[in-house]
C-alpha cells in the first residue's frame, strides 16, 4: 500500500514547462534548418529542425521524471516542478531533503544525461548501418547537443547538477545549508549574465546570428533558474525570527458548513474582500474554502448550495503550527501553490496566512536587510 501511496503522490506532481521553451523551439529548429546542406528543401529541413525539438524536449521531461519519482519515493513531498531545457527546478524546502538525498539526486541527473547521449548514438549507429542518412543527420546532431547539455551540468552552479552535488557534499561536509546554496545560486546568475554578454559579442564583432542568440538564450534561461533555485533561501533569511502568528490574519476565518454560499458572499467575501475561510464545527477543523471552491459552482446554485458542498476537506488542507517559523511556511505555500493556510494552536483554528501578504512581507525585510 505504501508503494501505491508514493505513486499516486508522484503521479499528481505538476510538470510546469516554462515559456522559454517555445523559444528553445524556434532557435533548435533554426540551427538545424542551417546545419543541413541547401540540396534539401526548407520544408524537410524545418521538419527534422522540429522533430529534433521535441525529441529533446521529450529526453529532459523524462530525465526529470525519473530524478522526481525518486525524490517522491525517497519521502519529498512535491507538489510542482519548473521544467527549463537545462533540466527542471523544484522549490524543495531544506527540511524535507537531506544532503544524501541530494547527493543521490544530482548523481542520477549526471548519470541519466550521460546515458541519453550513449541512446542518442546507438540509434545513429544503427541509422548509419541501415542508409537513413537524413534521420541520421538530425540523431546525431541531437546527440551532439545532449553531449553539450552533459558537459555542462558538469559545471558546479545551481541549478545544475554540478552545482546540486558540490552543495550537497558542502552541506554534509559543514552542515551548513543556506550559505553553499545562496552561493552557488549567486554564481549560476552570474555565470547566466556573462553567456548573455558572449551572445552579444558575437553578434556585434562576429555577425553569428544562430550562434549569439543560442548563447544569449542560454545565459537568460540559467539567470532565471539559478535566481529561482536559491530564491527560497532568500526568503527564508529575509524571514528569520518570524513565527506563523506574527503573520497570521487574527480575525476569526472561522464558518458553518451548513452556511448557504450565496450568504456567505454577500455578507463576507463582498463586505472586506476576504475569500479564504476555515470551516469549523466548534474547534474541529473540517475544511477550507478559497475562490477556486466558489468557482466550483455556478453562480445561480450559490443560494441553494451548503459550504460543505464546496469546501476543501480536512484531508486535503496543509495547516500551519503557531510556532512555525515563517520561512518554512512560506516555501511550503510556494511548493504546494497554497493561497492561505490556517494556523492552529493545539487543534484550535486562531487564524489564516495569506501567500500574498507573506511574500510582501518577506521582500520587504529582505530590501531593509541588504
């Protein structure tokens, strides 16, 4: 059963492919329209320029599916996983990992690109030996790719994999987590703004067209997940010493699951705006409702429908202690994309945290912190 368990949890993890890879589309099928010889129509030369795209987009999704299913297997609670071309980034919180976790993860990251590229080769052997000389072509040059992707996860910066296993030997080495990470994260938005920099260059002394684009592509996408990876670090300095009642809403969320939804939106939700709520039956928590649970049913239904109807059940709800630090509760409302939590003392509800107003929160102390 407990097999079961971790796989239904795996398979409710969301893969986020992010909007940059509509451009890592446009610039692979670019690069192979002008790698194939002109003796090949345009037509032919896009086709394979887009297969060999989703070929690759298909080989990252699965190498993060496999490093995923492990973490889930290994007892992380995922919820969702940002998905670049240089691999996926998740906001894991440092009390759900441990540094052999991670040593494991970044090792099977390393070891899977490496074992794509010897697929990749395999398959251009067995195309060469059968005279497919046009797939061939755009296996191997998708294989050279991968080979270049390997090489660089090498480079020890987040969120590479290099720069996942350097952390985790730091963070098993000094027991120090926060300092390897914000570091590392430093030095992949570094080493992303320089590529953007050689981009340029290349443009401007050199006229690569492909090449200066490709490069500045790649910088922009390794500033962004290497910003994204030691982001919750940030947080959580910015947070330090702040507990889950020091953020809490103190007015009382608390409602009646025999409330008619109708009244509940005309004398609470369009009264003071507030649209999260804990319903209750005295101090036992039965389940929230957040605006997705009002869009659930539609409006002409709202005065014939009970909030138990529409309500989130406890189940299902990730509750908040009031001693919880702050900075824990925030990167678990971001890895689960959670809107509020309620906050208990004991198994009584005193209040609600709102994501939004955390996160306020912890920009500004981390403006007045610099």
């Amino acid at each position: 059963m407990k097999v079961f368990s971790k796989m239904g949890r795996f398979l409710k993890v969301r893969l986020r492919v992010q909007r940059s890879w509509a451009l890592v589309f446009f610039l692979m099928t670019a690069v192979v329209v002008t790698e194939f010889p002109n003796s090949y129509p345009i037509w032919q030369r896009i086709a394979l320029g887009l297969a060999a795209s989703f070929l690759f987009f298909a080989a990252v999704s699965i190498r993060e599916l496999v490093i995923n299913a492990m973490a889930v297997f290994k007892g992380v609670p995922l919820y969702e996983v940002n998905l670049y071309f240089l691999g996926g980034v998740s906001n894991i919180a440092k009390e759900e990992t441990s540094p052999n976790l991670e040593l494991l993860l970044a090792i099977t990251g390393l070891l899977l690109n490496m074992a794509t590229t010897g697929v990749l080769y395999a398959v251009h052997v067995l195309l060469v030996n059968s005279g497919s000389v046009l797939i061939d072509g755009m296996i191997l040059w998708l294989a050279y790719a991968y080979v270049l992707l390997t090489i660089f996860h090498f480079v020890p910066i987040m969120p590479l994999d290099g720069g996942r296993l350097l952390r985790a030997l730091l963070w098993k080495a000094t027991d120090r987590y926060n300092g390897p990470t914000r570091i590392l994260g430093w030095a992949g938005q570094v080493a992303g703004f320089m590529l953007i920099i050689g981009g340029i260059l290349l443009l401007i002394f050199e006229r690569q067209w492909v090449n200066g684009l490709t490069l500045m592509m790649i910088g922009w996408i390794l500033n962004m997940a290497a910003s994204q990876s030691h982001r919750p670090v940030v947080m959580r300095r910015a947070l330090d010493g702040v507990l889950a009642r020091d953020v809490m809403v103190k007015q009382d969320p608390v409602i009646s699951r025999e409330l008619i939804v109708g009244q509940l939106v005309r004398e609470r939700v369009l009264a003071d705006g507030r649209c999260q709520f804990v319903v209750a039956d005295g101090s036992r928590i039965l389940g929230m409702v957040t605006m997705d649970s009002f869009k659930s049913v539609p409006r002409k239904r709202w005065d014939e429908t009970t909030v138990a109807s529409i309500m989130t059940p406890v189940k299902k709800v990730v509750t908040a202690r009031a001693e919880q630090p702050a900075a824990t509760l925030l990167e678990t409302m971001e890895a689960w994309r959670l809107e509020c939590m309620p906050v208990l003392e004991g198994e009584r509800v005193i209040g609600l945290v709102d994501r939004d107003s955390l996160r306020q929160l912890a920009e500004t102390r981390r403006k007045f912190k610099r």
